[in-house]
C-alpha cells in the first residue's frame, strides 16, 4: 500500500516537472521567435520578420504585440491588404491601444483608403468602441441594480427615485444601441489582393462593377461557389473571389 | 315542374341529333397545293379539308411515281352560327418530288361520315435545285425566307470605339417547327459584338399577311478600326419535319382498321421528327468607321464617344490642414463607358491626390449609366479655399466635334490642423533596435516610414477575437444583474402585496409567532417541566389574544380572557392553571400537560 502511494506521488511529481519544462520550453520559444521576428525587422528584412510573427501567431495565438509588429512588417513590405488585417486584429484585442489605431490611419491614408465619415446618430455612435459600449451597458446595469437594492433598504424621494431610474435604463438602452451597431462592423474582411475587382454576378466573365483597392474593407452577405457578394465601406457592392479576402475575425 | 324539365332535355337532344343529321348531309371536299412551282429540293404543302364531318376515316391518297407524301398533321375547326354547328377537318401533307418534272395528283378519295367523297385532280410543276433555277440567288432568299430569317436595321457611318446599339430580329414561320441551335453571331472583321444574351424578348409579327415568331436581341456594335467593314449575322437552326409511323397491324385490319391510334396526332407525338438544319443569314449590311477628327482634339480625350454629363461633389467642406475629404465624380450619359476615365485633378502643390476607385452602374444596358470616381484628397495648407474645378472631354458623334465640360469650383472652409505630427519615439527597451534602413518596395512611402516603432514586449497570447460583451466574466455579471434585478422586483410585488391586503400579513405574524410559542411549549412538554409548561403556553395565549384583539400581549389577564371568550372556555382554563402556577406554584400530570397542548393548538388555530 506504501509502495504504491510512494509510486503515485512520483508518478505526479514526475508529470508536473515534464510540464512545467514543456510551457517554459514554449515561453521560450515565443520570446525566441519575438525577438527574431523583431531584429529582422530592423535589419529591413520584412519578409524574414513577417515568416516569424505569422510562425508566433500560427503557434501560440493572438497577442496584439505580434499583430502590431506583424502589421508593421506588411506595412513596410507593401502588402497594404495585409498590413491593414493584423492592425484590425490587433485593434480588437487592445482597442484603446493609440500605437496600433495610428498606424492604421497612417497606413490608410498613405495608401488612400479613405471611408465614408460616419454622420448623425451613427456619429454618436462611433465615439465609443464596441468595448467601450458594451462597458458603459454593464455599467449602467450594475448601478441600476444597486439603486434598485438600496431602494428597498433605504426610503429615498419619489423624484430621486423615478430620476435615477430613468437615467441609468436610458444609459443602458444607449449603450445597448450603440454596442448592436458597433458590433455590426466588428466582423469585416479584409481586401488581401492587389488586383481585386467587383463584379456583377458570381463568375469570371461577368461585368466589372469596378476595381476594389487593397486593404478595404468590406462586409460579407453571401456566398456563392467560390465567389463572395460584399458590400465595401463606401457601400459599394458586388461579387468579388474569396481567396482575394480575409476575415478579421475569424 | 319535373315533366316541363324532362320535356326540355328531349328538346334539346332532338336538336342537337338534327343538327348532326344535318352536318352528315353537307359534307364538302377542298384540297390546294400552296406552290404550284417549287423546286425539287424543296417541298409543297397539300391541304385537304373536309367540312361536315367531325371525324375522317380514311384518306386514300393516289401513289405518283416520283412524289412523296408527308403527313403533316390534322387540324379541327367547328363552328356555330345562329345556333347551327359546322365543322371542318384538315389534313396537311408535304409533298417532295424525286426529280423535276410536271405532276398531276388524281382525284384523292375521303371517306367520312359514311361517305365517299373526292378532290379533283391538281397539276403542279417542280423544277430544278433553287441553286440551279436561281443563280442570282433571289430565289434562295424567297423560298429560305418562307420558313425563317434574320433583319438587321441600316447602319451608318460611326467612329472607332463608339457604341452603336443594333437590334438583330429572328423570324420564324408559324407554320413550321424550329429549333435554335446558336445565337446569332457576327461575321465581319473590324466590329466587335459582346456576348449576347441567351434569352431574348419573344414577340409575334406578321409579314406579309404570314405570323412569324420574333426572337429579338438587343446589343451593340463598336468599330475598332477606320474602313468599311461589310457584314453579316448568322445563326443555326433545325427545321423539324415530321415523320410518319410505320403502321403495324398485328390482327390484319378488322376491327382495329380504324382505330383511334391510327390519328395523325400519334405521327406528331410518337412518329418523330426529322431534323433539317438551316442556316439564317441576314442581308449583308456595311458598318462604316471613319477616323475620330484630330483638328480640336483636347488634351484630356481619354476615347469617350457619346453623349455625357459631369457632376463633381465632396463629401464635406469644413476640414482640417491634412484632413482627408472625398471627391464624386459622376459622369453620366450614353456612350462608350469603358472609356471614360476619372478627370484628372489639376497639379497643384496644395493638394496631395489619392487614385480614384470607379464605379459603374447601367440602366439597362452598357452604354447608359452612371460612372462615378471616389478620389481621396488632402489639402496640405490652410490658404486653400476651394476644389478646383474638373475638366472631361469626349466626342459627340451627333455633332461631330469634341465636347468639353468643366465642374464649378467647390468652397471649402480649412482651418489649421490640431493634431501634432507624429514623431515617433522609440521605447527605451528599444533602443537597440535601430530603425529600418533597407527602404523596402516601391509602395512604402515617407509616411509609413512615421509608423510607431515596434512593440517590444510579447504580451498576452488569445486564441480568438472575442468582443467583450460575449466574454464570459461580462455575461456572468450581467446574468447576476438580472437575477438581482428579479429578485428584487419579486420581492416589491410581495411587499406592495401585503401592504395591499394587512389582514394577510397578520394571519402571517400570528402563524409565525403560534408556531414558535407552540415550539416552546412542546419542549416544556417534553422536559416534564409543568410550571415552564403553563408560563409558556400563558405567554402563548398573550400573544394570539394580543394579536387578535389589538392589544398588549401583557395586558391580556384572566379577566378580559373571560369576558372576550366566556367561563367555559378551555383556554380559560388553561390561563387559570398558569396563573395559579405563577401565583401558587402547581403541578400538572403528564396527562392534563398533553390534554392542555392538544387543546391549545386547536383553540388558538381557530382564533380569528
């Protein structure tokens, strides 16, 4: 009976060991890969730098760090479609993150990518982020449920009451409002392709609607073999080949 | 009333049995030929009608050395006219020849309604192949336009590249069946043609007093080269004749001799059909291109020919020093679109200039539309007070002359920019990373050479984008909200509930307050303590009568017991028995403990 706990806890110790080498080797070899991908960034080897965040990414995930330097990489190798999809990523994962939404504009606007500029109420809504919304929303809900508890405990006026109420259901119906439409453009692809075009009707011989830059954005509605209709930021709309697209989110 | 209606069904039956009588005693015979002269690779239609009888049995048809018979179907008519009924039958026959020649068919024999009637004999001439009888080929185009052809409208002279909208018209003879096997197609060098549509709009035309099906395209033409360039739209078909059945009479006639199997309707349906292709050419027609004038010709004619309007807006006009603001530039019009390009804006040095994305939408077609260029623009000083203005050239064809039209200047309001300009600083950690020097590709620019500096720490890795509101920690917070937010709202109900109806909410403190007394004198029970016992159940008693009467429970005594409940009361009884203990100090058996508590329960469960 000894012998056989003595047997299990080595059996554990053993096990613990073996994974706490295995995720150090790991953290090593992200660190590793950060740094190469980092100096051949500085060496002006961009294609170097791109193979080694893209390797990070594919083997540990999304850190907003990798997609930003990896976005850097697109940027200064040309490829503006992909530049522009690593910041959207990278945006999402750090939205307040002023590095990453700089460089995104700059690389926009050197590459003339220019959206409509929102107007009225989708004005309001566009101050805040959708994380933003969605926080200011459980804000509201949490200070509405805590009036409403010390409502009971405490006798408060009818004014106060009816005043307070109403203010934090209206906040929360803003932010609800403003989270749905946010949300809506939460979701684009990206344009990858550097000859890209829109067209009429799902096939190769159709009707060009016009050509489609790279690094728009566009929203898709359907599919169709292996054609995608899109409509783009300047609500135009078309068929355009899916392998010219990526999703932010996948 | 039921005699006048069988009455009338006898009247009418008699009528209709004269009428048949009569339409079997006018049985007439026509037959015609619909070319006396054809040639003898071609064919005639022979026709024999029979009025006055509803059904033909048999038709003998004469065997002429040379002539081939081919049933073409059979056709019914009935007529009524001032309450009298005729009908009439028609049998339709090709008749080919094997060589020319002058043939007579005899007189063709019809057996219908129990007659025996005859045509008389016709005589018709065939001649040569239509090659041979008609060099000029105007006999050809006659005889082939009989069962189908094609019509092109004149063209004139027109300019290379220019779009000429034509309309291409297949005719089809009604009396004949015919199959399309391609679309028209151009023969012609010097004119090109987009596909056209499979679908065409299908009408109905007469032409010369024949109906003709009408199949229609609508398409364009554009010369790519200045010359005459001769013409011509063809496209396949199959004239489909129909085959007679070979007849087959397992029981040798009979009763099966004139069945109804024996209908030419089978031929049509079961007989087949042979396939003759036919080959539509339409006229030859000349599609003249003369060169575009080079006197006048502006700077900026990028090949558009037709007819156009320039519109040019922006989408805002209060902005920033190195605000971007977005130029529409719509040109509309008929012509040749795909020539259009975006007017080039002026070189300026205020301006920095983006290229310009296109868009296209027809109306219908490709040479009526809108074309708009979104171009993105960025006035790099504040001294800029408007857009200056857009030139387009094209070529009117109508007028023959270049056409050059000019937008207004826009008024823009720009004020200083409030952003500093970036000045990127790198993170001491860094520091050891020096900025690029290899310039990489063409498309980098000075600007994205401004771009934040690398990130240098790792960060924490996710495996997916997922907004907040659908991370968990968030929906559980809001899940406990909600939950609160009910409970709450549950609990208000209740408290407004009670304050509604206060009799419940004294039935509820009795009940409460019962029970826990109840408790109390159960466990004195239990002890075998008789003097906690009675000062237990005393107090018990206090508090229901207290409660039920809207009194002190210490204000409740022997007395006002008495007097609210009367003497023979068993609570009163029990309140004496403590008093007495309190007072005197007595003792209660096992029994009288049990007695009392059983008691107690009952009375004050049914207190009001």
């Amino acid at each position: 009976m000894n012998g056989r706990n003595f047997c299990r806890i080595l059996l554990m110790i053993i096990s613990l060991l073996l994974w706490q080498s295995a995720t150090s080797q790991a953290g090593v070899n992200e660190e590793q890969l950060f740094q190469q991908g980092n100096e051949a960034y500085s060496r002006g080897d961009h294609e170097q730098a791109i193979a080694r965040y893209e390797k990070l990414v594919t083997a540990s995930g999304l850190s907003p760090s990798v997609l930003f330097n990896l976005a850097n990489s697109y940027a200064q190798a040309g490829k503006i479609g992909r530049a522009i999809l690593n910041y959207e990523r990278a945006l999402r994962l750090a939205p307040g993150d002023s590095d990453i939404s700089g460089n995104l504009e700059l690389v926009r606007k050197e590459s003339g990518l220019f959206a409509d500029t929102p107007r009225g109420a989708a004005k309001v809504f566009h101050l805040l982020s959708l994380n933003q919304w969605a926080m200011l929303g459980l804000l509201a809900l949490i200070a509405f449920t805590l009036f409403q508890a010390a409502s009971i405990k405490f006798r408060l006026r009818t004014k106060t009451r009816i005043i307070v109420r109403i203010g934090c259901l209206m906040l929360l119906l803003i932010a609800a409002a403003g989270t749905a439409i946010r949300y809506q453009g939460f979701k684009p692809s990206v344009v990858i392709a550097a000859d890209a075009r829109l067209l009429i009707s799902p096939f190769e011989s159709a009707t060009s609607v016009g050509a489609i830059q790279e690094g728009r954005l566009v929203f898709q509605q359907k599919d169709h073999g292996p054609f995608t209709y899109v409509r783009d930021e300047t609500n135009r709309q078309g068929w355009i080949l899916s392998s010219s697209l990526e999703a932010v989110v996948r | 009333m039921q005699h006048t209606r069988k009455s009338l069904i006898l009247l009418a039956c008699l009528m209709v049995f004269c009428c048949g009588v009569e339409a079997q005693a006018d049985i007439t015979l026509e037959a015609s030929l619909s070319h006396l002269s054809f040639p003898v690779d071609q064919g005639a239609l022979l026709t024999i009608t029979v009025n006055g009888a509803s059904r033909i049995s048999t038709i003998e048809l004469p065997e002429i050395a040379g002539i081939n018979f081919q049933n073409r179907g059979q056709s019914s008519r009935i007529n009524i006219i001032n309450g009298s009924m005729s009908s009439s039958l028609s049998n339709n026959y090709l008749v080919q020849a094997q060589k020319p020649g002058i043939y007579t068919i005899p007189p063709i024999k019809v057996n219908a309604g129990g007659e025996t009637v005859s045509t008389k004999p016709m005589s018709f001439e065939v001649t040569g192949t239509a090659k041979e009888g008609a060099p000029n080929g105007d006999r050809t185009d006659r005889s082939s336009e009989e069962v189908a052809f094609i019509r092109i409208p004149e063209l004139a002279d027109h300019y290379p590249g220019e779009i000429v909208p034509i309309r291409i018209k297949a005719y089809f003879n009604q009396k004949y069946r015919a199959d399309i096997n391609s679309l028209p197609t151009l023969r012609g060098d010097g004119v090109v043609m987009p596909q056209l549509r499979e679908k065409p709009a299908q009408t109905q035309e007469m032409v010369n007093g024949t109906p003709f099906h009408v199949l229609t395209w609508d398409t364009t033409l554009a010369g790519i080269k200045a010359g005459r360039h001769p013409l011509t739209f063809s496209m396949e078909a199959s004239l489909l004749i129909p085959q007679k059945r070979r007849q087959v009479l397992p029981f040798g006639g009979g009763l099966f001799d004139d069945s109804a199997f024996n209908d030419p309707f089978f031929d049509s349906v079961f007989g087949g059909a042979q396939r003759k292709p036919i080959d539509l050419v339409s006229p030859e027609a000349v599609f003249n291109v003369i060169p575009l004038p080079t006197a006048n010709q502006p700077k900026n004619f990028s090949g558009a020919i037709g007819n156009f309007t320039l519109k040019v807006s922006a989408n805002r006009q209060d902005l920033e020093v190195g605000e971007p603001l977005k130029l529409s530039v719509e040109i509309a019009g008929s012509g040749n679109f795909d020539r259009v390009e975006a007017p080039s804006f002026p070189d300026s040095p205020d301006w920095k200039t983006y290229t310009p994305a296109a868009t296209f939408t027809d109306q219908g077609n490709s040479y009526t539309g809108v074309k708009v260029f979104d171009q993105a623009i960025v006035a790099k000083n504040d001294t800029v007070k408007e857009i200056l203005p857009l030139s387009f050239s094209y070529f009117d064809p109508v007028k023959k002359d270049y056409v050059t039209i000019s937008s207004a200047p826009i008024r823009i309001k720009l004020t200083k920019s409030t952003i500093a300009p970036a000045t990127p600083s790198l993170p001491p950690q860094s520091a050891a990373v020096p900025a690029p020097s290899v310039a990489s590709p063409e498309k980098t620019s000075r600007g994205i050479e401004q771009m934040a500096p690398l990130n240098v720490q790792l960060g924490d890795f996710q495996r997916e984008i997922t907004p907040l509101f659908l991370r968990s920690w968030f929906l559980t917070l809001a899940t406990l909200c909600i939950l609160v937010l009910v409970a709450l709202f549950l609990l208000q109900l209740r408290r407004q509930n009670l304050q509604k109806h206060p009799e419940k909410e004294l039935q509820r403190r009795k009940s409460h307050l019962l029970a826990r007394d109840l408790n109390l004198v159960e466990q004195a029970y239990a002890s075998g303590n008789s003097l906690e016992f009675l000062a237990s159940s005393r107090t018990a008693m206090q508090n229901q009568m207290g409660l039920s009467w809207n009194m002190a429970p210490t204000a409740i005594s022997l007395t006002s017991l008495k007097g609210r409940l009367g003497q023979d009361s068993p609570l009163v009884e029990i309140f004496a028995a403590a008093d007495a203990a309190a007072y005197g100090g007595a003792t209660l058996s096992r029994e009288k403990m049990q007695n009392y508590l059983k008691i107690m329960k009952k009375e004050l469960e049914a207190l009001p």
